[in-house]
C-alpha cells in the first residue's frame, strides 16, 4: 500500500541539532522512498513496508548516539501531495 508520512525529528540535551539530524537524514535518502525536507518536518512517501522501514532505521541511528524525540504521522488517504500541496 503506498503511504505518505510526515516525520520531525527533535534532538534533546544537545547544542548541535545538526548532528542528530544529519544522521536521520542520511538514513532516509539510503531507502527506496521519496523525500522532501521542510523547515519543521520532513515529508516522506513510498510503500508502507518501506516507508516504515526507513523510518525504524533512521531513528535507531539517531537514537543511538542522541537523545530525540520522533513525531510520525502517516495516511494512506493521500499518497501523493496535490498539486496545491495539500493532502
């Protein structure tokens, strides 16, 4: 089933977020998934098995070295964003 996600990662107890995020960034573009990055999230989109896999790799890296918060939302009602952006 193809899915679209949102994701944001919020690192904890650091002064450099970029490190974190790096790593959860550089995790998601290794995966079979379409990515666009926001200023406040990340938007993801791809099969469910992959997108769900994308995101358990991403965050185990990045949790392993930091402490982060991780907030997902996903849908299978908009798989693709609109021409207009939204769902």
């Amino acid at each position: 089933m193809r899915v679209q996600a949102e994701v944001s990662l919020y690192p904890l107890r650091t002064s450099k977020l970029s490190e974190p995020l790096e790593t959860f960034w550089r995790a998601l573009l290794r995966e079979d998934i379409d990515i666009e990055s926001g200023t406040m999230s990340t938007r993801i989109a791809g099969e469910s098995d992959s997108i769900f896999a994308a995101v358990r790799t991403a965050f185990g890296l990045a949790a392993a070295e930091h402490d982060v918060v991780m907030v997902l939302k996903m849908s299978n009602a908009c798989p693709e964003r609109s021409k207009n952006g939204t769902c």
